[in-house]
C-alpha cells in the first residue's frame, strides 16, 4: 500500500493506494455518492487517464475541509503523487497534464474596515 497527501485551498486529501480493480472510496462512500457532478468524478480519475493505468488499482481517501470541488483536486494531486512513488516514469505525463502542481491560491483574509477583502463598506458624501 502506498499512500500520499493532496492539498488545495482548505482541503486536505490522504490518499492509500493499492493494487485492485480501481475500485475508488472517498470517505467510506463510493465516489459516485460523494462527488456530485461528472466533472469532479474526472478529475479523481485524470492521473489514472494520463498514466494509462485505470482500473490497476483500488484508491481509499479520507479527506477534511473545504468544499467538493477544492476536495477533489486535493484527491487528483494526491493520487498523482502516488502514482509517482509507484513508478518514476510516470513523472513526465502527470507533469506535462499539470497534475503535480500544488494549486497556491487561497482565500484573500478581510480586512478590518471593510466588508469582505476588497469590498468596501458603501460610501456616502452627504
């Protein structure tokens, strides 16, 4: 069993990976129960699309904070990551896919006098 971590915004992905008939579990559900749409659903299985390598493997995650969508890119950097520890050759796909980038963006904080991080509080001359 490999395992690997997968972060984007808040979410963080633990990814195990081992060797099963790509049988993939987020949570103790099935992925078709826990993402939502079918685009989410492509995006867990691009490392497995990119490396040629669908269906080799049973993918088990446990993963906390954020929303679904930021949720399932933390899964794909994840499984990206650990498809990597299996075979080294993989590296080259996944990076030209842009699977091995850590997304940096996150939330902009508010700041204090206005009403969200850019946003200001509604001006009035008179």
């Amino acid at each position: 069993m490999y395992n690997a971590l997968g972060r984007r915004k808040k979410s963080i992905a633990r990814v195990y990976l081992e060797k099963g008939k790509g049988k993939i579990t987020i949570n103790k559900k099935s992925d078709e129960q826990y993402l939502n749409t079918d685009i989410l659903r492509y995006k867990v299985r691009q490392p497995f699309i990119a490396t040629d390598t669908t269906d080799q493997y049973d993918v088990n995650v446990i993963v906390t904070g954020g929303g679904i969508t930021g949720q399932a890119e933390a899964i794909r950097l994840g499984i990206a990551r650990v498809l990597i520890q299996i075979n080294e050759e993989y590296k080259p796909q996944l990076r030209a896919e842009g699977l091995l980038t850590r997304d940096p963006r996150m939330v902009e904080r508010k700041k204090f006098g206005q009403k969200k991080a850019r946003k200001r509080f509604q001006f009035s001359k008179r």
